[in-house]
C-alpha cells in the first residue's frame, strides 16, 4: 500500500498549485462589471438562450461513447491476458482470437450500418 | 518472470515521508520547467519554420516568455459568465490540472535499483511504481478528459458545448487505439509496470521489435492531446476557442498547462515504454559502460522528452488540420483495426515460437489465407462498385430525361451534375436588332437604341 502514497502526495501538489492559482488570481485581478461581459460569447450577436442542463446535442456522440466503453471493456481484457500470455501458451492465444473474433462482428455491425460516419 | 516483477517493485515504497515529499516536488518540477521551456522553445520553433523571429522580448533569448506570459493571465480580470454553472465552471480547470500532474508519479527517470543517494538514503529513480503503472497512467488520462467535459458543459454557451463534446469524442476515440498498442508491448515485457518494462527493453527497444505499435500510438498521442494535425476542438474557424472560450484569466491558462503537461507526459509514456526509457542511445553504451549508471539516466530521459515535443512542435509548424469526419475515421476505421490485427499477429508469432513450430510453413499458409482474403474482397468490391455504377448511371439517364426547373419550389436552385441549365435570356448583338427611328423634331432617323419591342 505504501507504494500508492506517493501518487497522493504528488495529486496534493498538483490540486494544491491549481486551487492556489485560482484563488490568488481571483484576488489580484480587477473586478469591472460590464453587463455585456457576462454573457456567452457568441462573435457579437446576442446569445443564443440556453435550456437548462445544456440542452439537446448530437447522438452522435452517444454512440461514439457506446462504442469507446465496448472497446475499452475489451482492451482491459486484453492486458491481463498479454501480461500472462506466455503462460498461457496456444491455448490463450485461441482463447483470445475467438473473443476479438466476437467482438469484430459487432464492430462490422456498426462500421456497415453507418455508426462510425461523421458528416 | 512474474516473480521476479514482484520482487523487483519491492524496492518502491520504501522510501522515507521526506524523500517521498522531495522526489514529488522533483516529478511536479520537473513537468513544469519542462511546458515553461517548450512552450517557449514551441513559439521560436514554429516562428523559424515560418521565417520569423520568435518571442524575444523577455529575459535572455526570450526565455522567459512562457513566465511573463503566466504573471500576466494572474493579473487578468477572473470572469464568470451569467449562464455558467458556477461550481463546476471554477472546478473544471482544476479537475483537468490535477491528473495531468499526477500520471509522473510512475514514470521511470532512472534505473530502478537503489543507484542514486539522496541526503545519504539511497533511493530508485522514480517516484514509485505499480504492477500496474500504465494502467494508472492510462486511467489519469481518462480523469483529464472530465475536465474539458465539464467545461464545455458548464459554461452555459454553445460553442464551448460543442467544442467540449468534440474534444471529449476526440480523446476517447483516440484512447482505444492507444490503449491497443500498449498490449503489445505488455506482451514482450510480461509486466504493466512501467519500471519493468524499461528493464526488460536492455536488448532492444520496443521501438525495433513492435514498429507498427509504436507508429499507432504516436498518431494516438497527437489525437489525444489535441495537438495540430488534430487541434479539432480549438479549431477557430469553427468553434472561436472551443471548451475553453468562456475561460479567462488563470482558469484559461489552467488549460493550456493540463494540455502542455499532457503533451510531456505522453512523450514521457512513448520514451518509456518504446524508446528505451531512460537507456542511453546505442552507440553511447558501446564505449561508455557508465551511461547508464547514476545520475545520467536523467539526461537520456530529458533528451528523448525534448525530442518528442520537438516532433509535436515540427508537426504543427507542417501540417494543416485535418477535417472532423476524417479524423474520426482514422481513429476508428484505420487504427483500431491495424493495431487489433498486429496484435493478434505478434501474440500468434510469439506463441507459435514459444512452443517451436515449424515457422516458414505456417507463416506461408497464414500469408496464403490472408491473401486469398485480400483478393476475394477485391472482387466483392468490384462487383458491388458495379452494380452501383449500373443504379447510379439509371438515375442520371432519369434525371437528363426530366427538364431541369431552374425555380423549382421557387427558389433559384443550381444544376446538378448532367443537368444543363435552360438558355438566358440575353440581348441579342447588335446587329441583329431590329431599330426603331425616334420621331425627334428634325425627323432624320436618329436612334437612340430602343429596341423593337416584339421580344419584349
């Protein structure tokens, strides 16, 4: 356990500084209301309202985030079975084939039904 | 070989709470001088590829720019806008700071063997190691990613929204494709702990034995840390400044520092784990045998870094940027399945040599099926590519046969491609207009260019 401590001791000094730098810049800057400063930046024109939570956006990205999760699920499979591999010998080595093999075909899936298009 | 892993990740976690203190202070320092420098180096590098001078104002040679610059962000007016969601927009720049830092604690600046003293306790040169380093390193660069997520999110404004989705699509596509080339290398150093696996590159660096993998992850690293040829999410063309336009001040410049340690951290993980890690070039070690001992490793390390950002700067001084949808389609239609398939092949190779098969033969019938593969698809493409020229030429020959409405809907609409546009009406020459005399008061059959009206 003693081995993870330093991770810690080095994210304390990293949210240290940040949180530092934001308080003090908080502090030393000038404060000069301007009405039109406060509103989102839109190159001039009057800001688009906003719905509240950041309302609709592409499902594109749903899908993207899908997709990233099933490849990422598998790539943690992967590493275990690469740090053991030679012990695992031929048998992992098919093991492994038929899992990618499975997981391809629903990467074919989604390539020819026109999931992994960006217009 | 586990075993052994172990044993040799017993000498981590030994250290006393001061060094522990004093060997983080040098990790963070380390990140920080290392963006300080190159975002100077960066900006005289870009300007001499561009025949410009570069910052040279502040300090000898303008290296103190990147300092001039960060005192000046301090003193900038902090502001929150209206629509922004008040605790995550202030949280947001720190949450993208912390992880960025925090992916050094297991990068190996040394040898791992108790080489160094430090005040008198004699210490390994990083600042601790997991049996899973890259796993952690992996898993800091995904919490980086919450970050600009909840930047773009929390401003209440629509271009950082969508620049914020941008780069969040950008970097976990890019994930995958990373996270599939670090499996071939974990399978040559049986170990995902990063000081191992520098041990285990004594031979030979992983750069030689997996190229492919190596070639994968440096086009990942770029992706990942949204720099030019895949700046998408700051492109200013189309989205002003992306997540981060609403930010001003030292929240702004929290980004730029996440982004730039990122840069320094992945070329931390591309030494480590490809480029030998803190090993001395090959020619060094044939006359030198103390290279690799004491403090010099940390010179090896810093040369490699500094010629990793140099290729980030050089890429940015070259090449323009690539277009959302067809960096989109690198990511998930060329990388992912070019490292998929050089994994599979590596694992194949190494099991087959591992139980001493016959090679020649079965690398011939791997390569003959592989290949009778390559050919059939060729012919399926043709077929379909002909069939779909057959529907595409019908529907040209329909649409030449209908005329084409040039206000069709009324609206003026363009020709599409077969489609001629109805002649203009124009004025005809001259000549062959035909005149009318004015009657003027002298009646001599002056004109002065009316035409007759019959077309009219």
């Amino acid at each position: 356990m003693n081995a993870y401590a330093p991770i810690l001791v080095l994210g304390g000094l990293g949210a240290g500084f940040a949180i530092f730098s934001v308080i003090t810049a908080s502090l030393t800057g000038p404060k000069r209301y301007n009405r039109a400063k406060l509103e989102a930046y839109e190159c001039g024109i009057e800001p688009t309202p906003q719905p509240a939570g950041g309302g609709r956006f592409p499902i594109k990205y749903y899908l993207t985030a899908m997709l990233f999760i099933v490849f990422d699920i598998e790539i943690v499979f992967l590493y275990p079975w690469a740090v053991s591999f030679d012990a695992l010998g031929l048998f992992g080595l098919v093991e492994m084939l038929l899992f990618v093999l499975t997981v391809f075909v629903a990467y074919a899936y989604v390539w020819r039904r026109g999931g992994l298009e960006w217009d | 070989m586990i075993t052994t892993a172990a044993e040799n990740l017993s000498l981590f976690g030994r250290d006393p709470w001061w060094l522990i203190v004093v060997k983080a202070v040098f990790c963070f320092a380390f990140a920080m001088l290392t963006v300080l420098f190159s975002i100077v180096w960066e900006r005289k590098v870009v300007a001499w590829m561009q025949l410009r001078i570069g910052p040279n104002r502040h300090g000898p040679w303008g290296m103190l720019q990147s300092l001039a610059d960060g005192v000046k962000l301090m003193l900038k007016e902090d502001v929150v806008v209206k629509g922004a969601d008040k605790v995550v927009y202030i949280l947001a720049p720190i949450v993208a700071a912390i992880p960025a830092f925090m992916a050094f604690a297991v990068i190996p600046f040394g040898p791992a063997d108790n080489e160094i003293s430090v005040f008198g306790t004699r210490t390994p040169m990083q600042l601790t190691d997991l049996p899973v380093g890259v796993l952690f390193i992996l898993a800091t660069a995904s919490v980086g990613i919450y970050g600009i997520v909840l930047a773009g999110w929390s401003s209440g404004s629509t271009y950082p929204l969508l620049g914020g989705l941008r780069s969040t699509a950008q970097m976990i596509s890019y994930e995958i494709a990373m996270g599939l080339s670090f499996a071939a290398v974990f399978l040559y150093s049986h170990s995902m702990s990063t000081s191992q696996i520098v041990a285990s590159q004594q031979d030979k660096w992983y750069v030689l034995l997996l190229p492919v993998s190596f070639i994968v992850y440096v086009v990942a690293m770029v992706g990942e840390t949204n720099r030019a040829p895949f700046d998408l999410p700051e492109a200013e063309g189309e989205l002003v400044g992306g997540f981060n336009t609403e930010y001003s001040s030292i929240k702004f410049a929290m980004f730029m520092l996440a982004e730039y340690v990122n840069m320094v951290t992945v070329s931390a993980v591309a030494t480590t784990l490809f480029l030998g890690g803190w090993r001395a070039p090959w020619p060094i070690t044939t006359f030198w045998d103390g290279a690799n001992h004491g403090w010099w490793p940390l010179l090896w390390f810093t040369v490699k870094i500094q010629l990793s950002l140099f290729f980030f700067i050089w890429l940015r001084g070259t090449l323009p940027r690539m277009r959302y949808d067809q960096f989109m389609k690198l990511g998930w239609k060329v990388l992912i399945p070019v490292s998929m398939v050089w994994l599979m092949l590596v694992a194949a190779v190494r099991a087959l040599r591992n139980d001493n098969y016959d090679f020649g033969r079965i690398a011939l019938y791997v390569g003959g099926a592989v290949l009778v593969v390559l050919l059939l698809s060729l012919v399926v493409d043709v077929f379909r590519d002909r069939g779909r020229k057959r529907a595409d030429a019908e529907a040209d020959a329909e649409a030449d046969r209908k005329p084409f409405d040039p206000m069709a809907g009324g609206y003026p609409v363009p020709p599409l491609p077969g489609q001629t546009l109805p002649p203009v009406p124009r004025r005809r020459p001259r000549g062959e207009r035909q005149l009318v005399p004015v009657n003027g008061e002298n009646g001599t059959g002056t004109t002065n260019g009316e035409e007759t009206g019959d077309d009219h």
